[in-house]
C-alpha cells in the first residue's frame, strides 16, 4: 500500500505532464489562429509570426507544439508515461532554451524561432518538467510504480 506523500508525488508528477501538454497544445494550436499572431515588420519566411505578440512562432514551431502537447496529454494517464515525458521535455525544452540564446543557433538553423521570449518560456517550463521529472520521481519508494493495482 502506498502512503500519501506517494500519493501526492504521483498525483503531482501526473499532472505536471498534463498542465504541460495543455500549455503546449494550446499554444501551437493558437499559433495557426492569425489573428493571435502578429507579423513582423518583415516576413523572412511563410508563416512566421510572434504569437500574442510575443512569442516567435513559425508552422512548424505551432507542429511541434501540438505534437509535444499531446505526448503530456497521453503520458498523464501513468506515472511512468509522465516521468518520462517530464523528463525528456525537460532535456530537450532546456538545450532549446540554450540554442536560442546563441545566435548561430536560435532559429535551429532556420528550421523553427528559438530566440525571444521562446528562450525564458522554454527554460521556465524545463525548470518546472525537471523538478517533476528527476527530483519529485526520486523520491518515490522504488516499488510504488509496479504496486499498481490491475484493472
């Protein structure tokens, strides 16, 4: 039987995954709506924008978006699913944080906008992913995942 900071560190884990995927969804799907994207002064390819006025965005940022924000969805309904999404986002979303701060690299070599405001929006939510992901799931007992009663 678990006890309830097991409990409660599940539950938390979960729903991280989940909040994040919503964020994520919502954002790329708010990225294909014009009138939440703003154009630049100039246009440097189709698509391009900065959504709420904000956020650099491109189609395939708004993809990618959609994708990860399902994959939170999808991990939320486990506890294994959601460490793992946790963490790999937390991975990835920090070395974006990172690559958007270099200029060289802040548009991913012209594939996708990581620079701007992407850079302290991917850090924040990394941070929170990493925090769920490594430190939360460590501290739950090493049996409680596979103690999950069969429906």
């Amino acid at each position: 039987m678990q006890n309830s900071s097991n409990v409660s560190a599940n539950y938390s884990i979960r729903f991280t995954a989940l909040g994040i995927g919503l964020l994520f969804l919502l954002l790329g799907l708010a990225g294909f709506v014009p009138a939440f994207v703003a154009p630049p002064d100039f246009v440097p390819a189709m698509g391009f924008g900065y959504l709420f006025g904000l956020f650099p965005t491109n189609y395939f940022h708004n993809a990618i978006g959609i994708l990860v924000g399902l994959w939170g969805i999808a991990a939320f309904t486990s506890l294994t699913g959601s460490i793992v999404f946790n963490r790999i986002f937390a991975i990835v979303y920090a070395l974006g944080a990172v690559l958007g701060l270099i200029p060289f690299t802040n548009t991913l070599f012209g594939i996708t906008p990581l620079l701007g405001n992407n850079v302290w929006l991917d850090a924040l939510v990394a941070g929170i992913a990493f925090y769920y992901g490594f430190v939360k799931s460590a501290q739950i007992a090493p049996n409680s995942s596979s103690a999950q009663p069969s429906v």
